[in-house]
C-alpha cells in the first residue's frame, strides 16, 4: 500500500481535532460554538486554530440602541452585516448576544454582553473561560470613547480605563489590562459635555450621523486588520 495513502488520512484526522479543540467546550443553549458552519464542515484544513473574541459595549433595550454608550453594540452589528455573520443569538449563561464565523482563517467570535455597561465584565470574564487554554482567544474590546472627537478612531493596549465604566469592569474582572481596544470617538464638535453621563444616554443627533458611520466604518477597518 503506498505510505502516502496512510499518511493523508492521518493528517485530515489531526487537522480536524486541531480544529474541533480550537473551539469552545461544548455548551448546551448555543452549540454552534463547537460547530463549525455546514459549508465549512467538508473543509477541515479551510481556517486555523487561531481565535478572536471581539467584544463590543453598550445597553441592551431599545431605548439606548442609537445612543452614543452603544457605539460598540452599532460597530458590531456592521461588522457582522458587512462579513455575512450569523445573526447574533442570546446566550443566557453567559449573558451575551453572539455571532460568529471565519475572517481570513480565523475564527472570529462577536459578543455583546447584555449586563448593561457597567457589569461588561461579567460576561467577558465568563466568555474567556470557555477558550481552551492552549488557544487562548485573543480578546479586543471596542467601546465609545469621549475624549476622542466623533468619527475619529484610536487603537491602545494595556492601557486604563480613562473612566469608561464598562472598560474598569472588565479590568477588574479580568485582573489585568492587557488587551487591545478600539475606542471610537464621541466627543461633539463643540467640545467635551460638561454632564457626560447624562450625554452618552441621549440618542444621536441627526447632524452627528455622517461622522457616526465614518467611525464605524474606520472602527471596521480596524477589527479586519486585528482579526487577520
């Protein structure tokens, strides 16, 4: 029998458990975390074990769907649009809308956390303990950021919180600010409000919207380089 005819089926069979270990445990209200789509299954060798878990912040309700607190929530949803993601389903054990799919080879898992701001890393901590530990996903947090000027987009790792509630959540949940986040701006033309938090719950003006879509669009732009 020729080597090769033994050898080929024993590289699928590792391939395909390098694959199926780079996925979350098995979890019983959202199994598509250990699944790969349909399309995907024929192909074991199509992406790699590499993992991404891009968090985006923000309220759950409606009430604060245009407000500028949400614009990791807005960031998320064009991501998921513009790449053909799934819609995001809820998954109540770890309190988080959630889609996911295959960016450039890599998995890529898109989650808003439905604690509300503050409580963000409630969900992201019990998120990342799901990643096997020999593939840790690679978390970047995108949020709305009020010293940056609305349409402007700014990349940092391991930096503080600056006072953004839902960032110090997931420090403190986390213990360690070692992340990348992509902040994008929100600050008005004519300066920084003088009652934020009241400014960051109030929706968008429609003057603001131009600005708003080329900030998600950059902030897009960013997650496709993180991601790749």
């Amino acid at each position: 029998m020729c080597i090769g005819a033994l050898i080929f089926p024993l590289l699928i069979y590792i391939a395909s458990n390098l694959v199926r270990d780079s996925y979350f445990p098995s979890i019983s209200e959202f199994r598509s975390f250990t699944s790969p789509p349909t399309s995907l299954r024929a192909g074991p060798l199509c992406y790699t074990i590499n993992m991404y878990l891009i968090v985006g912040l923000g309220n759950p309700g409606k009430e604060y769907a245009n407000t500028p607190h949400n614009a990791g929530f807005m960031a998320l949803d064009e991501f998921q649009k513009e790449h053909s993601f799934p819609d995001f389903k809820l998954s109540k054990k770890h309190s988080s809308l959630i889609s996911e799919g295959i960016l450039n080879q890599v998995k890529v898992v898109l989650a808003k956390p439905q604690t509300f701001m503050n409580n963000s890393g409630k969900a992201v901590q019990s998120l990342l303990k799901l990643g096997l530990s020999k593939t840790k996903p690679s978390l970047v947090v995108i949020h709305d950021d009020i010293d940056i000027s609305l349409g402007k987009v700014k990349v940092s790792k391991g930096s503080g919180s600056a006072g953004h509630k839902g960032v110090e959540s997931i420090i403190q949940a986390l213990g360690t600010k070692d992340f990348t986040r992509i902040r994008i701006g929100i600050c008005p033309e004519n300066g920084k409000p003088e009652n934020v938090e009241d400014f960051v719950l109030r929706s968008f003006q429609k003057s603001e919207l131009p600005l708003l879509q080329s900030a998600l669009q950059n902030a897009i732009q960013t997650l496709e380089k993180s991601s790749s």
